[in-house]
C-alpha cells in the first residue's frame, strides 16, 4: 500500500473516532437530567473547544508547510551559491 491510502484509513478511522464521539456527546446532553439552558451552555462549550481544536491544527500545518518551504529556499539558495562558485573556477 502506499503513503495516500494509509494516511486515507487513517484519516477515515480518525473521522469516524470524532463521529462517534459527537454522537455520544449529543446523547448525553440529550439525555441529561438538567435544565435546557444547561444544556444549551454544554453544547455551545462543545462547539467552541471544536473550533479552538481545529484551528490549532491548521496553524500547527501551517507553521510546518512554511519551516518547509524556508529549508526548501534555504537548499536552493546553497544549491545556487555553489553553483557560481564552481562557473567561477572553470
């Protein structure tokens, strides 16, 4: 198998984790001996930690895919230097 199929199990088991968990959720809001407004309060906190959530992740790739793409400039910019260095002793 290659890397795109395994990561899309991956990323297939993990979807399915993250339902699972919000179907589990809602039923114990759902089913919660509290007031409505209680609630209401819980799924908003859950709404919440899931944006924060996401948001962590896509700056965390973020921040990786620019560190990548400076070491990528950074060997390009050597590769260069080299370059005219051995143009000029030829």
């Amino acid at each position: 198998m290659n890397t795109y199929s395994n990561n899309t199990i991956y990323m297939l088991f993990n979807a399915g984790g993250v339902a699972f968990a919000y179907i589990m959720l809602a039923g114990s809001i759902y089913y919660a001996p509290v007031d409505f407004s209680t609630k209401g309060y819980w799924a908003m906190g859950i709404g919440l930690l899931t944006l924060a959530l996401v948001n962590v992740v896509k700056y965390r790739l973020e921040d990786r895919a620019s560190g990548e793409r400076i070491a990528k400039l950074e060997v390009a910019k050597a590769d260069k230097i080299l370059e005219e260095y051995v143009v000029e002793r030829t």
